[in-house]
C-alpha cells in the first residue's frame, strides 16, 4: 500500500498545525491549526469574519491547496487536542473535506466553540466523538486509534494510523507524565506494544518545540507543588495579587482555584477565553468547580468583578486573567496599561503560571506586558510553570519505546529542529533517508 505524507503546517514554525496521511486511497487529516501570532501582530483583527484565503495569505492558518495534490479521499479531520494551534483552522477549512471531525469528548467541545463562532463559512461536517484506547474503521484496510496522552490541555491523544504497512504515530503534543493532576498517564504501555506488534511503526511525527532543551519535562503535579509555594509565601500580604495562565491549561486553573481558597481568597476567572475553556471542561464532567465560583467573559460582567474587587478589597480576592503571552486585548495587558478599574499598586503580585511560547511576536509582547506591570510597582512572579511538551530525554524515551522506521520532526522551525536531528542521528537516522526533514508544502513519500 501507498503511503504518502503531506507537511501541511507547522513545520517551519510553532502554530498552524496540519498533517496529511494517505495510505492507498484513504487520507487522514491531522490538526488544522491557527499562528496566533500572525493575527495579534496586526491590530484589532477579528478572524470569525474572515475568509480562508486571507489568513492563508497572513500565513495565519495552513495552505492546504497541496491537498489537491494527494490521490485520495478525505476520510477524517482529526484534532489532537483544543490549544488554537491546532484547532483554530477548522472553522476556515474543514468545510472543504466531506469528512467527520474526530475528537476526544473536550477538544470535540472547543471545537463545537470554534465553528459556532464562525461567521464566514457553514461548517456542517459532522463531529464524531471518540475516546483515548478506541479505534475507528477508515476504509477496508486502516484503522484509527487514539492513545491517551498528557498535555498542558485536558483530552489530548496521540492519533495512531494502522496500515499494511505498519503503523503511522502523530506524536503532537505531549510530555510523559505518569502524575497529571487532572486525567490519566500517559499510555506508555500501549506505545511499547505499538512499537512491537505486526510491522512496527513505519513513521513517527514527532512534536520539537523543546527538542532543543536537556532533560526530560517534569511532571504537572511539580508545577502544582511549586504553585503552591508560591502562593502560601503570599498568604499575609494584604494587597493585590493577581493570576494568570494558559485558559485551556484546566489542571493550573483548578489549582489556582483551590490555592486562592487556602490563603483565604476568593477566586474569580476573568476574559473571553478563561470562561469558554473552563467551562467547557464543566459542560464534560471534566472538572467540577463549586457553583460560586466567578467566570466572567463579556466586558461589562468583566467590569463589573473589577468594581467588586475594589469596593470589597483586593485583598480579599485572586483574579485569575488572561494575558499570560502578553496579547494586547487580554485582561491582564489592560490591567498593565491602567485601562480597567483594577488599581495595581506598589508590591502587588502578578504570578505568570504560564512559559513564553518561543515565538518573537509572543516574546516582545510578554516583555511589554511585565514592563507595564512594573511601571505600576508590581512584583513578577515569572513561569510558575512546567512545559507540556518532551525535552531531549523525553524524545529519547520515545524513539527507545516506538522504534519507527522514519521520523519526520514537527512543530517548529529548522533552528528548533537540530536538537532532534542530532538526537535522531545518535540512534542511527540518516537525514535524506529515513530522518525527513521538511518544510510546509511538501509530500513525503514513506512507502511507493
């Protein structure tokens, strides 16, 4: 059987996701993500009223115009997790494929969020729910198989592509956590027994963003001890302290939630996203939050929280805000350029539970962000944090456990590659052969 990948996104950049895999005449889509960065560089964009072929332009979301090329039917859009840069593109794209879009139970639901929200294009593919350890029929000879994986998102899954060939693993995104603080381990177990059963695996995509970075990630339970800390050492200062994260990180969010009550503050999650994540996850049964607790997304509701705060005291309160890349309509950046009623005084505390996404727009942003904080007095607290994806031990755990035939790296740029290239090397991959290193727009041809 023909197998045929298509380099669609993301591999020459952090964003914009999107993968095609052709076995004979069956093709599976991976992600159809979003490069934030390349909206918020531009001012007041709203892209739900935009049409695809100027994003594409931008460079916001994938080209996929290559898929014309590709010798096949669209069989299945398949979203690895809920982060934008995965997912931001369906509401733009998948209306072109007559195929179902399969997710697990939460990235199905910020998916629903995304194509309601849509409004240039009907997108009317129907949504397909599918668990971590199931598998889906795709034409006679391959199957689909989710294995359960561990992100800095509730739901994500490794998709797994079973053909004559051998088997076809699209590693983005994880890191291998045997102690998540919300959801199971990752399924180590079952990538053991991927690795050496029937042909093996033929191809592994692999997600680099950290591939140039020593060690291995620590755990999400690490990040929440080292949360804890931080906030109990705050426990008797009588001021402001403010809060913020990734909105789809919900295992941080619960645990800001929860230190907030222990140090005797109430909680209360401000901006757009902060409340469609959340509760997101509550509509699921993914996480339970008491009933009084604050979710404010709409500008006046928004406001009007701020005027609480500061009528009953900012001491008596934790607001857990968006902002934590810096970007220019988040709640925290307005809180930094005096454009809300929260006052931030000297020796208030802003805690960043949250680590730069190594992109330069992001980076300046971020900057600009902390210095405004400063400029009203205000302590950092800067990446309170553990990545959600593999450093160079934890992809070396990886290639030991799949033992793939062929490797294409993801997920980052050609200077984010060579941690994983020479890695990759060390075990015996040749560039040129059977270590593909690629760019957008191409089609790799595993097996003719």
């Amino acid at each position: 059987m023909e197998i045929e990948i298509a380099t669609i996104g993301g591999y020459e950049e952090v964003g914009r996701q999107m993968t095609a895999v052709r076995a004979g005449d069956d093709i599976v889509v991976f992600d159809m993500g979003l490069n934030l960065s390349k909206v918020l560089i531009h001012d007041n964009i709203q892209t739900e009223g935009m049409h695809s072929l100027d994003l594409i332009d931008m460079g916001a979301i994938p080209d996929d115009r290559i898929m014309n090329d590709l010798d096949g039917d669209v069989r299945a859009i398949v979203p690895t997790h809920g982060h934008l840069d995965h997912i931001g593109a369906i509401s733009k794209l998948a209306h072109r494929y007559d195929a179902p879009i399969v997710a697990s139970p939460y990235t199905l639901e910020l998916v629903k969020g995304q194509i309601e929200g849509e409004q240039k294009f009907n997108v009317n593919n129907d949504l397909v729910e599918m668990e971590a350890g199931e598998t889906m029929d795709i034409g006679d000879d391959v199957e689909l198989e989710f294995v359960n994986v561990t992100h800095s998102v509730i739901g994500a899954i490794n998709p797994v592509l079973h053909t004559p060939e051998g088997a076809v693993v699209y590693g983005l995104d994880k890191r291998i956590d045997h102690d998540p603080v919300i959801g199971d381990p990752i399924d180590m177990e079952r990538f053991r027994e991927i690795g050496r059963e029937g042909d093996g695996v033929l191809c592994y995509v692999e997600d680099c963003t950290n591939a140039n970075r020593k060690g291995r990630t620590p755990s999400e339970s690490v990040a929440r001890s080292e949360l804890k800390d931080v906030m109990q050492s705050m426990e008797d200062y009588d001021g402001g302290i403010v809060a913020t994260t990734f909105a789809s990180h919900i295992a941080r969010v619960k645990s800001l939630v929860e230190f907030a009550r222990d140090i005797g503050r109430e909680p209360i999650l401000l901006g757009r996203s902060m409340e469609q994540y959340s509760g997101a996850a509550e509509r699921i049964g993914a996480v339970s939050f008491t009933n009084d607790l604050g979710m404010f997304g709409h500008r006046k509701s928004v406001d009007r929280a701020f005027e609480r705060i500061m009528n009953e005291g900012k001491e008596n309160f934790l607001p857990i805000v968006t902002g934590h890349q810096g970007e220019p309509r988040a709640m925290l950046t307005r809180m930094g350029r005096g454009e809300t009623t929260y006052d931030l005084e000297e020796g208030d505390k802003v805690i960043f539970s949250a680590g730069i996404i190594p992109e330069p727009t992001n980076e300046g942003q971020r900057y600009q962000s902390e210095q405004l904080l400063r400029m009203q007095g205000a302590r950092i607290y800067d990446d309170v944090h553990v990545s959600g994806h593999l450093r160079q031990e934890g992809h070396y755990q990886m290639l030991d456990t799949l033992q793939p035939d062929h490797l294409i790296p993801a997920h980052q740029n050609m200077e984010g590659f060579s941690g994983y290239v020479s890695l990759a090397e060390s075990q015996g991959y040749e560039v040129g052969h059977d270590l593909h290193v690629t760019q957008n727009g191409n089609t790799i041809q595993i097996v003719e």
